[in-house]
C-alpha cells in the first residue's frame, strides 16, 4: 500500500443550543422530563496535561468503546494534537478496519501482537492514518495469541514500549496524547493495557445490562492498581446512546457516586453516528453537525489541557 494524502479534521463550530452545560454536580430534585444533558465535572477534577496514556475500556461489548476512541482521538487531533491510537481488540479489529493503517510499500507490517513478541519496537508498529494527527498501532485476530501462549512479561509489555520509546526520544514521548482502544474482557491483552494508562476512560451505554457490567470493570481496575499500576484512575465515565430518561438519570447518579473524582459526560443518541464507521471516517468529518460529534469535542476540551494553556 502506498502512503495517502492525509485528511485534516475540522474544527467543529457547535451552535449554544446544542452544547452541553457544565456542571459541578447535578440538580437531584429536577423532574428527568426536565433535565437536560450536561457534562459533571467534579470540583476535584483536574484536566490531564499532555503527554498522557488514555486507555478506552468496558467489559461488555457494543458500548460505544471504539467509537469513544476515535472520536477523543479525532477531536484531539482537530486541536493540533499528535495522537496515537492503540488497538488492543483482537476480537473484532474494528479500531483498525476503522482508521485504516497506510503500510509502506515492500516492509513488513507489524501490529500489536509484534510487540508483545519482541518482534519489533512500538515505533516501527505504528503506522500513519488517512487523518493528520492520528496515527494507529493496528491489530488483527493473532492478537489472540498472546492470551494462549503468553509472552514473559506480558502484562508490562505495552508499558515497557511506552517507556522504551520516550528514553529512546531524549525522555518526552513523541506523541501527546497514546488512546488504547481495549478489548470487551479481562483478558492479557486488557490488562497490559490498563497497565500502561494513566487514565481509564469508561464509555457505557445506557441500558441495564451496562449497569450490572460496571460492578466487574470496578473489580477489574482496582485488581490492576493494586498489582500492576497503582497510579491508574477513572477519568472520565461516557453515556452513550444517551437519551431523557429516568433510567438514564439513574444510571448517571450512580457512576458519579461510584467515581466521584470522574468526570462523566452524557453522549447523545445520533445515527449519523452509527454509519461512520461503515464510511471508513470519524464522526467529525462524517458528520460534523450530528450531537455525537460535539459531544465527544466538548469533552475531549474538557478533559486535556492543551500544552499552550499551561504556561
């Protein structure tokens, strides 16, 4: 494959109607027929710096986990960001059907599974986009190896990468911002995953079943700080699909009690949304005005400072 021109993301202009209102906390005596979608920002909540390791993780599939991704990835990117995303799915691969990975001509390709078998560096498994900013460490259905015949040091590999790669580059990793797109199970992969992040960013969607599941992704991540990576937090909570409901309300009332330190952000129903993927484009460029896309670029403002902002 030869390399192609690369598309620039837009900037979104998000008219005042449609944005979401910031709030430290929530009105729990409004009626949910009342109750407009707005993001919860806790009054203890700081906007993470770059460079930062984001890693995108649900135990129960079809939450909107990928999606969540591409859209914080896109948005970031739009803001002059250099962005690098991390497919760590083998299930499905859909990160990497997604934004497709434009490998050299006459090279060999590398992928995930590369890594964690020390057959080559991150670098060298990272690979351009067809969108300037984002550039992707793909994987493919061999990522499953890793779980069955288990690499030393496997739960530290991505991390170790990580590492090895910013020493390599005089101490400051090269991109600012690394979003690992995790798989729906607790599985090797999702471990070394959360290993490697500094925050676990948890996209779920509105729905009974996604309740229940968020009682085993707590499980998962306090197991992970107490073994592997105590410096790993909830950052931020996704509804997705999100629409008025007393349900929805609940649902919102009890992740912001679970996490009180996240911030959680109402992610509005959109079906432009849905066809996306099928385009082979973010949301932002698929559909610009669809409340998907500024929904994720309110949230990605809210949630990284850019690295002008903090002089």
């Amino acid at each position: 494959m030869t390399e192609s021109p690369r598309t620039a993301l837009p900037s979104l202009s998000i008219p005042p109607d449609d944005r979401l209102e910031i709030v430290p906390a929530w009105d729990a005596d409004t009626p949910y027929q009342a109750w407009r979608p707005q993001i919860l920002v806790p009054t203890t909540f700081r906007p993470a710096e770059p460079t930062r390791t984001f890693v995108v993780v649900n135990q129960k599939g079809g939450a909107g986990k990928t999606t969540t991704a591409v859209e914080l990835a896109a948005a970031w990117a739009a803001d002059g960001l250099r962005v690098r995303v991390i497919d760590a799915d083998h299930q499905e691969a859909a990160l990497s059907v997604w934004l497709l990975p434009q490998y050299p001509a006459d090279a060999p390709r590398y992928s995930l599974r590369s890594v964690f078998f020390d057959e080559c560096s991150l670098a060298e498994a990272t690979y351009p986009t067809l969108f300037e900013g984002v550039d992707i460490v793909p994987s493919g259905l061999d990522l499953s190896r890793v779980e069955y015949e288990r690499p030393i040091g496997a739960e530290n590999a991505i991390a170790a990468a990580l590492t090895q790669e910013a020493e390599e580059a005089g101490g400051r990793p090269p991109y600012d911002v690394t979003l690992i797109d995790a798989a729906p199970s607790l599985g090797l992969v999702t471990v070394a995953a959360l290993t490697a992040g500094d925050d676990a960013l948890v996209p779920v969607k509105v729905g009974g079943l996604d309740m229940k599941a968020m009682a085993s992704l707590d499980r998962t991540i306090r197991s992970v700080q107490r073994k592997t990576n105590p410096k790993l937090k909830v950052g931020a909570v996704f509804l997705t699909a999100w629409d008025k409901s007393d349900f929805a309300r609940q649902l919102a009332t009890k992740v912001s009690e679970d996490y009180p330190d996240a911030v959680v952000v109402p992610i509005r129903r959109s079906v432009r949304a849905a066809e996306a993927p099928i385009a082979e484009q973010p949301v932002r460029l698929y559909a610009p005005k669809s409340t998907a896309a500024g929904d994720y670029d309110q949230a990605a403002r809210v949630f990284l400072r850019k690295p002008e902002a903090t002089a």
